[in-house]
C-alpha cells in the first residue's frame, strides 16, 4: 500500500514539474473535453430509436419551399418529388418565390401544371427575405404540421416513406439530417462531420444545430412562438432562430433520421464560397440563447486553433507531449469523418481527414480575420442585415 501511494505521488510530482506551464494543463484538459464531445456524438449518432407508427399520418404535413434565383439548382428537388413512392403524408407542396429575377418561377409553375400532387405558388410582394417566404408559406397551410425545404436540395425516393413510418406525431419540431453531395472536398467532409456531431447530440436530448434544408415543426407551435417576429430584417440563419425559440420555450424536439431519412444538398463551390458560407454560419451565433451550442462551438473553434502552434513546436522542438496532444485531436476528428463517411455511403472521404486537420485550422484563422475586419457578407445576392 505504501509503495502505491509513493509511486502516485512520485508520479504526481513529476506531472506537476512537467506541466509547471499551466497552459499546458488547460490544453490538456480541453483535448480531453474534446474527445469526450466526439466520442458522445458518435455515439448518439449511431443509437437507434424505434418506429412508433402514428395511427394517422396521411395528409398531415406541408412542405414550404422558399427559394431565389434558383433555376440551375431547383431540378434535383423537383425530380425527388416526382420520384417518390409515397407521398400520401404530403398534403401540399408550397413554393414561395422571394424576388427571383431568373426563370426558377416560370420553371415551377410550369411543373406544378404537370403534377397530380396539391401545389400552390406563393410570391413575396410587400416583403423580402427566406423568413418572411417561411412564414408566408406556413400562413397559407393548414395541416398540423409543416416542413421548410430549401430549393437545392434532394433526398431518396422512400424519403417520405420513412418519414411517415418514423414519425409519432407527439413532437414540435423535428431535424432531419443534410450533408453535401458535391462541391470541393472539404466543405463536404466539414458537412459530415457537423451532421454526426448534430444528430448525435440531438439524439441524446441535447440539440445543437439544425438545418434549414429539412425541418418539420408543429404550426400551432410555430404561430404560437412567432420565431422570425424579431429578426426579420436578418436574411439568414432561419434554422437556428427556429431551434432557439422552440428551446427557450421549452417545445418538444426530436430526430428522425435513418438510412433512408437524410437530405443532401448542394456543397461549396470553392474555398472562398466554403469561407463565405462559414462567416454566415459564424453570424448566426450572435443571437441570445443557445448556449450549449455556443459553448461547443467554443470549444471545436479553440481545439482547433491550437493545432497550428502545437504543429510548429511538434517540428522544431519535438517532444512527446505536443506529438500526443495532436494524435488526441486527430483521434476523434478520424473516428466522427469515419462514422459520418461510411454511414452516408461516401466511404473516400476519410482519406482526406490529415489534409482537412491541417487546412481547417487555417480557414478558421481566415475567417476570424475577415470578422474582425468586417467583411461583408452576401447571402443570395443581399446583404445578412436590414433585409
């Protein structure tokens, strides 16, 4: 017992010697905190919920499809649509056209001429902005629930399927998971990553995301909490204003999500749209509440940053701590792209994860440079604020 407990203290010496430096303590403690949050995503990711059937879910839910200028893109939604085997749970399908000044209204209505399926074309006149196209499509529905769509995207032809086989009606809001299906790699491998990360919290009782590609909440719900009534005038980041009110006020949340329920839509372009489409997302993390999300932003953002000085000191004075302090990162970054790439089917994704670990610190540094220098964003051709 003796020997024990000189062992444990001697050993307990030489840690305190070894980390006299307390920083190196506090980045300890946050790669550990970080392994912890990817291993419980992981984790929820992978946990498996059972079917509860509603006795009756026909007809019971609108889709609202804002979209501007989205001629070139809109096809692959039409094309799902048309495709599915059962879409008897869908009551309407609302498109609301915000100020589009190509061909993507023209294209719709001559689709909607062509379809069996309950479909209304809705125009923004007075207004602008994909919240106030949201909230116009969901004035304009009656069924008891709803589900935002963004125009860009595409989902398997047992998507509604699945959802009327999943879902219990019980709940207020919903996520749905969505990863990129194209665009530069490495946009892509951050969609999957957030998408395990997302899903797998959510699934555990504690959501942090959600994605405006695929939302399905309840509208008496959504009229009662009047989301968007402070934040019109901000074009985007309709998703998390939505997940933050239907949180603070304490609204039932849950996940459907399976093998055949995911969306996938349409990834960045280059660097410079990866960059622009992460300044938007940054923004969105100025509104009141949801601090659980903040504070895992915190942390992924922090964890990240460090690997750039760490890296440098790996290679101009190795030491064996700097070198398992980045194997402690790179761990858990592996096994979220691994679980994430192999459950969506994109199995050659992971490959990339040691250029993405050493790319991705960089790109965050770019766009805290651009946010301190103010740099204006656009999103769909407008700026984010005094829509």
């Amino acid at each position: 017992m003796v020997c024990k407990c000189c062992i444990f203290g001697f050993n307990w010496c030489w840690l305190i010697v070894y980390f006299q430096n307390h920083k190196m303590v506090i980045i300890y403690c946050l790669f550990i905190l970080y392994l912890c949050l990817m291993f419980i995503s992981i984790i929820g990711f992978l946990r498996t919920t059972k079917a509860l059937k509603s006795e009756d879910s026909d007809a019971f839910i609108t889709l609202i499809i804002p979209y501007r200028n989205e001629e070139y893109r809109i096809q692959n939604l039409l094309t799902s649509l048309e495709i599915q085997k059962d879409i008897s749970s869908v009551s309407k399908i609302i498109f609301v056209d915000d100020h589009s000044t190509d061909s993507t209204r023209k294209n719709i209505n001559n689709w909607i001429l062509k379809q069996d399926l309950n479909c209304e074309s809705l125009f923004l006149d007075k207004y602008h902005g994909k919240k106030r196209a949201i909230d116009l499509g969901v004035q304009n529905s009656t069924s008891e629930f709803v589900m935002i769509m963004d125009a860009d995207i595409s989902f398997k032809d047992v998507f509604f399927t699945s959802i009327k086989k999943n879902i219990d009606l019980s709940y207020d809001l919903y996520l749905t998971a969505v990863v990129e299906n194209n665009g530069i790699v490495w946009s892509r491998i951050l969609s999957y990553s957030i998408s395990v990360i997302s899903i797998g919290m959510a699934n555990l009782g504690i959501p942090i995301l959600a994605n405006g590609a695929g939302l399905i909440f309840r509208r008496k719900s959504y009229n009662e909490l009047m989301p968007f009534y402070s934040n019109f005038n901000i074009s985007s980041g309709d998703d998390m204003y939505l997940l933050n009110s239907f949180l603070s006020n304490k609204k039932s949340i849950k996940t459907l999500f399976n093998s055949n329920l995911f969306i996938q839509t349409q990834g960045s372009r280059d660097l410079q749209d990866m960059v622009e489409r992460s300044l938007r997302w940054s923004g969105k993390m100025k509104m009141k509440g949801l601090i659980t999300t903040k504070l895992v932003g915190l942390l992924v953002v922090i964890c990240n940053l460090l690997i750039i000085p760490l890296t440098a000191l790996s290679i101009f004075k190795f030491e064996w701590l700097f070198f398992l302090l980045l194997l402690l990162k790179l761990l858990p970054d592996l096994l979220v792209l691994i679980t994430g790439s192999f459950f969506y089917k994109e199995n050659k994704l992971w490959k990339y994860s040691l250029p993405m670990f050493l790319l991705y610190p960089l790109i965050l540094i770019l766009i805290i440079l651009l946010q301190v220098t103010k740099y204006k964003v656009k999103w769909k051709e407008r700026d984010l604020l005094n829509i």
